[in-house]
C-alpha cells in the first residue's frame, strides 16, 4: 500500500511515524524543505510542493490530507477525483457546508474517504467502547467533558486563529473532537445550545465553547473546549443507569492516560471501582492508520467519515450561528 | 446569645454541633422525640414541637430555621415579625416570590436574616476568596463546576423529591449553592440557559440541572448539579487570566478538601502550582454562626442574605421555566 | 452459635458489630458499664466484668480474646481449657515464650484457636492473594511495606506505651502486622535485622520499628512501622518477577484502600497497569468472623492460628534483643 | 568561562545544553563521531577521541567528566594536575580507595572539584533545603527513600552491569543518590546495615540494595535502591518532630515533581498540608552548572565536592563488604 502525505508539519509528521506496514512514497508542503526532510526518513520517497504531484502517480493508492483546514476540501476533492482513497485529518473542512457533494465524488471513484477523528483510537476510547457495548453501563444518560491547553506566546498569531483558514477558534479545533466522541456514544443531536466567547488571546476567534447537546431522547452532551485551560486538561464522563465511564489524560503533556469504570450496585453506596492505567505510548494513530489501510483492502466504509465530519461541522456551525460568530469563509 | 433551633434533621443537628459560643436554649421538631433528644445534649434547653413556643420568648435573640423548604418562610416571617434574627437554611424558600417583602421585614424590626450558603465558609473557599482579592487570578474569566452524589434506595421518596415540599430536585437542592458560589465571583448573571431532567429516579423533580449563565460582561458559569453522579463529586474551577483556582472535593465522602493554585507564568507553559490540603474535621458551620453571631452583636447586614437567597431563586426559576418544569407552589 | 466478648473496647466492639451469623451471650470488661452497654444493643446478652464466668457456661461455643496484650495468654489458656474455641485478638501474647504449650492444650482440648491478623481479610490482601495464586506475579522476589499513625496527645499514657501490658511498643503493635503479612506471602524468614528507637514519644517503649527480614531464599521483607507517621500511611508493595502489587489504604483515615497491578510486559517499558479502589465499608471484620464460625462448624484448622503468633513474635523478639530492648515480661 | 566535555553519552549531553553561560570549547569521547555531533551544535568547539587534548589547551577553564565510573579517577586526576578545574558525574570513583590523595592535590593546584550529585538541585529539594534549615521540621528524626526504574531489555549487558567499569550495581548507580541526600539532611553515618542482591538481571552487580544507616543520634535513613521497579519510582520522606517533607518524582517517566509539607499541629491529628508542584522542565542540571561556575568565579569550595564523594563511597563499600559483594577494582 503506498501512501502520499500532503501537509507535513505536526499532525503530518505523526502520520508518516505510523504507517501500520504502509509505504510512504510521496511527501508534499508548501514548505519544500519540511516536506524533503521527511521523505529523507523513508528510502525512495519523493518531496515537493505540489499536491497535485502524488496525485498524478499511478503508483500511489491513498493520500493522507494533513493541511490545515482551508485547504482539506480542495486537496480531498482532487484526490477523490483521481481515484484516491482519502484519510483526511479533522475536522475535514471549515464548515459543513464545503463537504456537499464529497461523498457521493467519493461512491462514484469507488474510493475510502476517513476522518482523522483520532481520539477514538486511544486505547481508553477502545476499552469503553467495548465495555458501553457489552452493556456495562446500561442504558445511557448524558456525558460531561472538558479539553484544552492554555496556549503558547504567539498563539493569536497562528492559523488557528485565522478564520478564514481554520473555520473558527477552539471550538473547531479541539471542541470537534468532543463533539464527535459525543455522536460516537449517543448518536444525534437535535438541539443546540452554547457559547463561544474570545476571553484571553487576542484574535479574531473564540477561546473558548461551551456546548449543550440533546439528543432526541434527551441525552445531554454539557462539553466544553478551550485554549485558556492553564493546565492541560482531558477528562470525558460518560453515565449510564447502572455506573459511569470516565477518560482522563490522553497522555504527554495531558497526563497519563486512564480509564476508570464506576459500578453501581443494587445497594447504591459507593460504586465497585477498576482503573485502567495506559502509561506506555499512545498507539492511537497505528491503529487509526491500520483500521484505514484495512478499510481499502476489505472494500469497507470507514468507520469515521464524511458523514460523521458534517455532522460534527453542522453542530459546530449552529453553535457559531447562534453566538453570532461567522467563520463561514 | 441564646438560640432556638427549629428543625431537628441532619442539618439541624449540625447547626447544633456548632454554636461558637452560643446557648441553644430551644429545640423544636414536628418529631417531639428527635427534639427531646437534641435538647437533652445541652442544658437547660427545653424541647417542643410547636415552632410559635420559642418565638415567644423573650430570652431567644435568634432563630435557625432548618426545616425543609417548604416551612422556611413562614417560620421566618413569624420570626422577623417576633423581632428575632434568624439564620434559615438556604435556599430561603421554595420559590424567590415566596421572599417578597422579607427583607423590608426585617429592616422594620431591625433584625438580621442569613441564609446559609454555607459551602462559601469552608476553608478552601475562605482562602480562594482571599487569593481572588488579592488579585491572584487576574480580571475573571468564567467558571465551571460539578456538584453531585447518586442518592440513595428511597431517594424517590424523600421529601426533597416532593415539589410541594422542595420547590424542585437537584438544581435548587445542590445546585442552588453552585449559583450561589458563582455569583460570590463572577456577580449578577443576566443571561440564563440551561437544562434539567429527571434521568433516573422515579420522581417529579429533575435528578439532574445543568447550567450556562452569563455576566453582562459574558462571563459563563458552566455548572452541572446531580444526584446521578454516581460517585461523590465537588470540583470548582475559576478562571482568571493570571490562573486558576480549582476547588476539589468538601470533606467526607465528596474526598479530602484541597485548593489547588495554578499560577500562569509570563512564558505560558506549565502553570506554578501550589495546593492546600484540609484534611482536618470540616469548620465551615462553626464559621459560619460566629459570623451570624458578629452580625447580631455588631448590627451588621449578613455577607450573605435574603438578596442572595432571592437572586439565586430567581435564576433557578428562570431555568425552569425555560425547560418546562414548574414546580412553583 | 454463641459467642462470648471478653474486652469491650474499641476492637471489642468491632468484633461486636461483625458477628456473622452467631449470637453474642455475654460481654466482659473491666469496666462493668462499658460491658453493660454493649451487651445492651443485642437482646439476651449478658454482661460483667469477671471473665472466667461465660467460660463456666455450656452454651458458650467460643470466646473472642479483645483484651489488652497482657492477659490475652491467661484468658485464651483458661478459655481452652474450658472446651472454649477462641478467636484472640493479635498478637495473642506479649512474647512468643508465653504461647509455649497452648497449641497442644487446644489440641488436647479439639478447640480451634484463631489469631486475629485481621488485615489479610482485606478486600485488597484476598485480591492480592488470588492474583498471587493464580502466577501473576510470577516468582516472588521481595516486599516493601510502610504503616503508621501520628499518635495523638497523651498516647505516651496509653497502655500501648507500657510494656508490662503491652509487650512493647510499635513494632509489636503495627509492626506484627507487617510481619504477619510478609510471612503469608513470603513464608519463613530465616535471618533479621532492624532496629527499634523512641524518637518523639516520652514513652519507654519504641515508636519507630524498622525490619529487613530474609527468607533462606534471599527474599526480602523491607518494612517500617511507626507511630509518628504524621499521616496516617499504609502502603504494601510485593514485587515478582512479571509484575508488582501494591496495596494503598485500610479505608478510614488511612485512605481509601486500592489494589494495583503493574503487568510487566516481555518489551519491558511502563507496566500494564490495572487498579481496583475498594470505598465500601470494610468487611474484613466479618469475613475473618465468618470464617472462625466456618473453622469451627468445619473442625478446620485456622488459616491464620498460634503457629502465625508464635512465629511473628518470634521475629518480633529477635529484633528487640538485636536492638537492645528488653520488653519481655 | 571555557569548558570541556569529556564523555559525550546521555548525561554528557545532558550537561552540555545547561552550561550556564559557559562556553563549550572541546568535545570528547571514545566515539568520535558522538563527539563531532555534539561539537557541531555549538559553534567553534573541537571534538576529538583523546581526552589528554583538552587538558593540554590554555584556554579551557574547566573540565566536566561525564564518563563510566572506572574512568573518572584517571580523567579527573590528570585534569587537577594540569590545573583544571573538574565538574565529575557521581560517584567520581568505582570505590573510595580511588579518590585517595585527589582533594590534596586539588588543594595544591588550586582548583574546584564538584560532584555532580545532581538531585539536590532539583526544585523540590532545594525547596526543602530551605524549608529545613528555617526549622520547619524541627529536629530531624530519620528519613525513608525509595528509587528506582525497571530496566529495559539487554540492562544486563550495559556498561552498569559490568563491576570493573562501574564498582557495582544499582546501589552505586542510584543507590549513591539516596546516600548523598541521606548525608545532606541527617549528616554522616556511623552505622551501617543493608543488603545487595541481584534478583531478576542475569548480571554480576546487584539490581536491589536495601539500607539501613544509623548518625551517631541514632537518626535513620531506610533506603531502597532498585531496577527491578517496575513503575519507575521516586519517593523520599524526611520525618521531624513538628512535621515530614516530602519529595515525590522527578520529572519525566519518574512523575511530576512535587514536594509536600505535612505540618502537624500541637493538637495532632491530620497535618496541615501544603503541597508544590513543578510540572515545568527541571533546572538541576542548569543550577549545578552556574554553582560550579561561581564556584570557579569566587573561589569558593563546592557545595558538593570529593568529601562527599568519599563519604558516600565509603558506605556503598561498607554495605558491599557486610554482603560480600566485592567490586572493588
């Protein structure tokens, strides 16, 4: 399976760390020098700064989209169009309405199209996905979470915080994420309500997004994301009838990854507790790399695609809409 | 200073523990025995389960009123009208119309009325108000808390399930001392959304009340009460553009009391970090009547009030009338 | 089956609560009163302050031993004698010279005498116990264990500080613990070394015992008990050749009691890590009753008997002479 | 100020990005190429194989020596004479005996020789220096240590493992660091007691040394050094009359720094407990570097020098020899 990287700055870099048995044979960014310094890692990899490039070669069977956000649509469009498969990072656009059409592009070329929508693969998400199907927890109620970083000096100066090339602030960048974990265990919501507000960094976009999600069975999703968490917070608590899930850290700098499972018992009282510590490397793109790589081969949906990204962007956008933000580019 | 308790529960019982100093010279309950009981731990306290006896007296200077909410208000406007100060349980009432024209009562009087919101006298909350004016945190940002226990078999029908009696379930019952905690910070809250429902005990009041307030400077409150947290839970969180402050656990079965400070350098990165641990027997209630009993020996209004009281009703109304409960009376 | 108490105080009154099953007939203590209110909570129990008098009674199967030190050998001698089974509190004597012979007297007399090294009913020990059992840990190479109070104002009075009664000081209080606990997992130890001083409590006895015990096989038992342990501490950490067990807390104020398992894994790195956290009451009193009502019913030896004492005393006594401390009575 | 490098392995390369303002002038290690790459990150510093280079140079000041113990007398010997001053990783020698006439000929030329037991420049332990020597403590009573790491596969064929380059196992690895902080807060030691082991590693060296040292005021330290821990551990507790300090991690796979202050108050019970927390990137290695600079700039005697290098070796030796372990060289 050869594999083209488009973008290779943070995220890029990390794809081309976990190829799961894949070839890396084409690297491509703006910036030329980036883009040779990663593929001198490999052995016949080519560079450049064209993405049309990988798309023109016969040889290569899928395209990783690792740009920022303004240019996900256009790169993942193109490459569909060349009968590429597709593993675009999240959110996969800058808004819902930028992904018409994609799917069916996609169908048409027959081609695999996923969302980077890579906390789902850490190895916590994994373990409470099984247990929330094993019906561990019963019936589902409602979900809190809180994630963010407190920023770097020059933060309002990145991309993140420009518009027109990321769609909007913290609640596109790290509240997706959220909301997409949220659709992942409670499926759909249907109502809306939230904030976003620019508090500390001094740009055009929010700092911070606080949401309240329902599903049509009243589930609430109460999230929020933000980059003024002076200290780098990931805790995601999932209730059920009969105990609690909760995730915290995610490793590095966001504290050792655990899982903790509350029980309730007919006595109510304290809950039965079992921990699950996850302090060695996380292998969350391994397996995200690995699951796409099996999508093609098995002639498979993915598990997390464009349906998932709309519906996330839609939900992002509603938020903005009702906070009187416009990210719309 | 002689005391008359009205009210002989859980609460009652702990306000008696903690007299600072005062005669409890009267116990009333509509339990006689539970009464008699408490009453025979002092001396030369007599007992009854007539709430008018001690009103009577002219040896009583204050009353606390700890019954459940719905007898709140009248023993405190019978006990205004008997010129005693009174220190009644928070919320006050079951509704903030029920406090209509209790404090010019207690103007005409010339008594004191407290109500007591009693988390803010706990150690960790005395010291993050000191840290805050002092200006550790900086201008304040928003906050976020979660407030919870996950009842008990029976709960369904405890008085407090009971709207007639509580005013409603879990918002006004603990979440009722988040509203209050943020408006001590943040002020006055213009903008309220939010959202309660009963999840899973069988009764008419909500099990769960979550919280999106704002200041007219768009401060947010993002706050979630809950008696399915199915383990214990207080956590705190204040956010300044300096720091945070983060209060974690209330002693007992909610974990050890801890303030944790983190500091924002001017580099940004990983915040300075301090934290206080109280493991020591909570104080909060010995602190708090000695501040009832310098109120009275010192003519002084009450830090916290019948203002406070109704200004919290007021935004628990508002929240559920925008979700369709009415538990009004 | 009906039970005896000879010493109503505070362990006395655990044993009390945690009769599994059997009847409490008689209480005795010194203090007439104490055992008068103890009998009291039961119905049909009788009380006094002559131990030798619910030995005299043929409806009394077994007799708990909850006295000071000083007289557990002369009550549990006289008690088997009688035909008594006895369950005696640890450590059962004040020197293992003063168990000589008993063993063989319960013997003559078929009664089963139990030991209270109540810790290894712990949920987290009998966890431990299986995991170790099952090979989890592989071949066992040594242990760690730490134990300890802060005392409180006037414990240099207490009868724990008088070595006539007490047999000596921390080691012989917590420290047997600590010795019983290595032994069950451990086995015999061959060689001691340690050391025993007074550091801060004016009291002849030691307030600080420090052991390195050695099986023949090298392993070794690394343990420190003290009573000016300024937080209350109680941790356990058994390590084998594929992984380690750590065992936090007792509950109470030694915290909440937790089991962990680190898996080494064959690449080495950060161990596999699985925690369970016990904050249900402690049921270790009735499950350690439960099985002495079993012992009995069964005509089965005690897992944890004289032989247990002997051999904890034993090590205990070898590291007083080592040390220079003369406790014997 | 002009320094040489000689050893360019992990820690050497650990010194030369903390230089404190110094400037590298001379790399050097018996891998060429390792030196040449570390030369090249600094500009107009030479690299070479032969460490008698830098010592034959005028214009270098000092010379760090961060190589396997068994050449650190050699090296440092040869530097004091050509009137360098020496900045030597811990131990500074395989065994005491070698450090025999080093301080007197260091005295004759006129140069600096420190010891680069490193860990008392950790935040937290600079912090309970202070808090120590403010009398926060009271007067010390003994101490308790635990450190230690897992190993990784093939720990057994490294150069540690091996008695005539490194003197000995784990406990002169990182046993010596429990030793110097031992000797730092409680003085030297008169007695001695411990025992080496080698339990899992197929090596000659000890992977396990416990240690009971006694000050001539019968102040413990009980200590435990080990690389069969399989959670890399760092634990030090130093106990005082009025109240225990203690350090836990040091950063990185070790855990997050953090020094805690149990105060305990005349009424005893639960301490009062303030806890620091350093997530930021530890300094030691900077701060040991500009000390030893001041040191060279004002003349003065470090801090840490050959005396407590001899010290600690001396008991490393004695507890070998009482094993009968001999790695003397």
């Amino acid at each position: 399976m050869n594999l083209a990287l488009i973008g290779c700055g943070e995220v890029g870099r990390k794809r081309a760390q976990h190829l799961a048995g894949a070839r890396l044979v084409h690297c491509i960014d703006l910036d030329r020098q980036r883009a040779e310094q990663l593929a001198a890692l490999g052995s016949g990899c080519a560079s450049g700064s064209d993405w049309s490039e990988p798309l023109g070669r016969a040889d290569v069977d899928a395209v990783i989209v690792a740009t920022p956000q303004d240019s996900h649509v256009q790169i993942t469009r193109a490459a569909v169009a060349a009968a590429k498969h597709v593993l675009v990072e999240k959110p996969a656009a800058r808004a819902a309405a930028e992904l018409h059409g994609l799917a069916e592009l996609a169908a048409r070329h027959d081609v695999r199209v996923r969302v980077g929508f890579n906390l789902r693969y850490h190895r916590a998400f994994q373990q409470a996905r099984r247990l929330v199907d094993s019906g561990a927890l019963g019936e589902l109620l409602f979900l809190r979470a809180r994630y963010g970083h407190g920023g770097r000096p020059g933060y309002a100066r990145e991309w993140r915080a420009q518009p027109q090339r990321s769609g909007g602030g913290e609640l596109i960048d790290q509240g997706v994420h959220l909301i997409d974990l949220a659709r992942w265990f409670l499926g759909e919501f249907v109502e809306v309500a939230g904030f976003t507000h620019t508090y500390f960094w001094d740009m055009p976009v929010e700092d911070n997004g606080f949401m309240l999600l329902k599903t049509a069975a009243r589930q609430v999703a109460f999230m929020h994301a933000s980059c003024t968490e002076w200290k780098n917070t990931f805790c995601w608590e999932l209730y059920g009838r009969d105990g609690k899930l909760q995730v915290d850290g995610l490793g590095g700098s966001y504290g050792v990854e655990r899982l903790t499972w509350y029980r309730m018992l007919p006595t109510m009282g304290p809950p039965e507790t079992t921990i699950w510590e996850y302090p060695m490397p996380d292998n969350s793109w391994a397996a995200e790399m690995a699951e796409f790589i099996e999508d093609i081969r098995e002639h498979r949906e993915p598990a997390v695609g464009l349906r998932d990204a709309i519906a996330a962007l839609d939900l992002v956008g509603r938020i903005y809409s009702a906070c009187g933000h416009d990210h719309r580019p």
